[in-house]
C-alpha cells in the first residue's frame, strides 16, 4: 500500500511541473533525453528544461537563427528560380530612397 502512495506522489510532483508543457513536445524531448542521457530515466526538471530551452534563449540568439532561416529560404529560391538581374530603374529608385537612411561613421 506504501508503494501505491509513494507512486501517487510522484506522478502528482510529475504531473505539476510538466502540466504547462504539450504533450507531444513533453513526448519528443523525453525520447531525445533517453537517447542521450547517461541514466536512463529523465528527471522531470530534466525534461521540463528540454522543453522550454529554446523560450530562453536570447534576442541575439533568435535573431541569429531566423537570418540563418532567412538565408536557407533565399539560398533554395536562387537555385530553383533562374533569378534576374533587378532592372535598373527600381535599382536607382531603391538608392534614392535609402540615401537618406546612411548612417555616418560619426553617428553609429
């Protein structure tokens, strides 16, 4: 009966830490954690930090991999599409409207 309650307790403490996570991503990280780990089971926090890591990460950070994203859509695109030289006249015309917005070496 002990062990009954003992177990209850823990899928209480479980089921506490993880309540916020979905279900399909709680899934996936625990597998990955099982694959890698060198104790088999996961600690819930272990799981818990699997699951929100990529919430903390810094503004740099997610800037830096949404260019990369940026960069593989626009590498794919130029070898799928035969892509053209811009005509000139909206090449001058971008340059007119962004002359403007240079930022001088005294200024940054």
């Amino acid at each position: 009966m002990a062990d009954d309650e003992q177990a209850a307790d823990e899928v209480a403490v479980w089921h506490d830490l993880l309540m916020d996570i979905p279900i399909e991503l709680a899934m996936q990280k625990t597998r990955e954690l099982c694959r890698i780990n060198k104790h088999f089971a996961p600690t819930p926090a272990e799981i818990y930090q699997a699951c929100v890591e990529n919430q903390t990460l810094s503004i740099y950070e997610i800037q830096r991999r949404e260019n990369e994203q940026q960069l593989l859509e626009l590498q794919e695109y130029h070898e799928r599409e035969e892509v053209k030289p811009m005509p000139e006249h909206i090449a001058r015309r971008l340059d007119q409207l962004f002359a403007g917005m240079r930022v001088n070496n005294d200024e940054s």
